[in-house]
C-alpha cells in the first residue's frame, strides 16, 4: 500500500496491522488453530523430533499470533515466551496460555537481551520477513550457546495449475483482505516464494549450524485433512512445506 508523503509508516506497519485485523477470526480459519487430538500429537512428535525433550527449557514462539505453538510447547513443558507485533493477537495468546509471558515487538528487532532463550520457535513467519538475513542474526543473537532453532514455513506462492485451479474455487478472504495481502506479499524478501533451501542458506550465513531441512510433515497434514476440506487439503499436500531446524 503506497503511504502519502510524509507518512512515517513502512511496511512492517501494514504487516502489523494486516494481522491484527485478521485476529479476531484467525482460530476459526482452518490450518491455523491446532485441533486436539491427532493434530496436536502430530505437531508435538514434530517439535520432540527436532528439539529433543523440553525438561523446562527457556523457549521463545515469535509471531506467536493467537498463542497456538505457545500453547502446545508449554504443554511439552518449555518455559515459554511469546513475541508477537500485533496487539489483538496478543490479548487472544494471553487468555488461551495464562502461564506464558507475551510481550508485544518486532520479530525482526526483539530488544530481547543477548543470549536469553534456549530454544526459539516459529510457524508461518519467515515467508513475511521483509529482511531475513537481519532477522536471524538477531535470533542468534538471543540464543545461547548450543541454543536450537526450529521454524516451520513454506513456499505459499509457487503453485502447479491443479492447485492454481483449485485455489480459485475455494472459499476467499474478502477482497479488500485479499488486497492487502497480496500488496503485502509482493513487497517482503520472499515475494517469489520462501524455498527451503534459500532459508537454510542464509541461516548458515547468519552463522547457524547442523541445518536440517524436514519436508515430511505428512502427519499434521492428514489431521489437519478434515477441517480443511478437500480443495485445499489436495493445495496443502501440493505446497513446498517444510521445517528446518538448526543450532548455535
């Protein structure tokens, strides 16, 4: 969205307030809630698989949004801490995990202290990043020695013409929602697409380490099949999805 002269806002205010709007109904949206049951054991075998046993550690979930992933890891036992920059979203984590700490700031610039958490997560952020290579600098900067990373992402805009037609015939967003969306999209790093191998290419730049990549998440897909729907279950099994995990 192109601002009037003399406007001190960016694009990480369109991206902010674009999520705010959208909190009040973000749960109700399928593959957005966690449903219980099969769900959430699928995701919680994903976070053990790459993160290893929780045993109290300090875990920060950025863009946390309404507290979902905070939700599920201080179930595993983290002790956890969520960041997110939209407010609405915020108040919606905080009444869903009362035993977590949620604060409000850029996922991009924290003003967290150096070396504070043990673990940091995310879900369905890196492909919003309007600069990732500053962005997990500054992740690395809040971990520890040895800390881990764990993010979950994908390529949401390459899409063969099965999904593409698909896509079409699934139920949409309102237009103006739409709109922003796409004027957001086209305008952060990965406006082409968040591809696996350019993530962990630049987290090793950022100075990351025993970077994995993890296509098979099969399993949170057949659970999520239900709620979503046949259409865009056949578009999510299409998807480039992925995470990638990775040390200090």
């Amino acid at each position: 969205m192109t601002q009037p002269l003399g406007s001190n806002r960016d694009l990480r205010d369109e991206i902010r307030d674009y999520w705010s709007d959208r909190a009040a109904t973000f749960d109700a949206e399928p593959g957005h809630k966690i449903g219980q049951g099969e769900e959430q054991a699928a995701w919680q075998a994903l976070v053990q698989k790459h993160l290893g046993p929780a045993a109290g550690r300090r875990l920060l979930d950025l863009a946390s949004g309404t507290g979902e992933i905070a939700r599920l890891c201080h179930d595993l036992g983290y002790a956890v801490t969520g960041l997110d920059w939209s407010e609405p979203m915020l108040e919606r984590a905080r009444a869903k995990v009362p035993a977590a700490v949620f604060m409000q700031a850029d996922a991009e610039r924290t003003m967290l202290p150096n070396a504070s958490f043990d673990v940091l997560v995310t879900r369905h952020l890196v492909w919003t990043l309007v600069d990732p290579a500053a962005a997990f600098a500054e992740w690395k900067r809040v971990l520890v020695p040895g800390g881990q990373l764990l993010l979950v992402d994908g390529d949401f805009v390459t899409r063969g013409w099965v999904a593409r037609t698909l896509a079409r015939l699934s139920p949409r967003r309102s237009q103006n929602m739409d709109s922003r969306h796409q004027e957001i999209l086209s305008q952060v790093h990965f406006a082409q697409g968040a591809r696996a191998q350019q993530v962990a290419f630049l987290l090793a730049e950022a100075g990351f380490k025993d970077i994995r990549i993890d296509t098979d998440l099969s399993k949170i897909h057949r659970a999520q099949a239900r709620q979503l729907g046949w259409r865009r279950s056949l578009i999510r099994h299409s998807e480039h999805r992925y995470a990638i995990s990775a040390k200090i």
